[in-house]
C-alpha cells in the first residue's frame, strides 16, 4: 500500500499532534518532551502522532495487520505525470517473456 498525502495547512497538523500528545495522560514526561520536538520539527513525524495504520485498516474484512511502519519524503507530485499513474504496478513486469 503506498498513500501519497498534501499537507496543505502543516501547522495545523502540527497543532493536532500536539493536542494528542497533551492529552495522553499516560505519556512520560520525557517521551512527551521528545514527542513534542519531532512533531515541531517534522510534520511526518506529527501525521505519525496522529494516523494509527491500525485504525486504516481494522475494519477491512479478510486483512489481518502484522506490522506497520512510516517513511516519508518531499515530493514535487503531478499527477499528470506518468509516474504517478495508479494503475500501473510500480514497474513489475507481469509478462510471461
């Protein structure tokens, strides 16, 4: 799976991560220090904070999740372009030749 996001208000993102962090009550005063630098200094890092893989897919039928992580990266996205063409199979060859 592969979900290419515009963030078009980062700081809002950035408040929302921080909000959560605030409100998790359970959170060490150390983890929730580092918690709020990396949401600061990296809005993956806030989008992290606040979209749980778990959640995305825990009501599809037949999809048990085993393991989830995060990477991200700047992009310049045109969906015009042929790259960025969702039906293709991210340059897998289905051929039998």
């Amino acid at each position: 799976m592969e979900l290419v996001l515009e963030v078009e208000d980062a700081d809002a993102v950035t408040k929302a991560a921080l909000t959560r962090i605030a409100g998790d009550t359970g959170m060490p005063e150390t983890e929730r220090a580092h918690a709020e630098g990396a949401v600061t200094e990296d809005t993956a890092e806030a989008l992290a904070y606040l979209v749980d893989p778990f959640d995305l897919v825990s009501e599809v039928p037949g999809v048990e999740l085993h393991q989830a992580s995060w990477s991200s990266e700047r992009i310049d996205y045109d969906p015009d372009a042929p790259e960025w063409d969702l039906d293709e199979d991210d340059g897998e060859d289905d051929s039998d030749g």
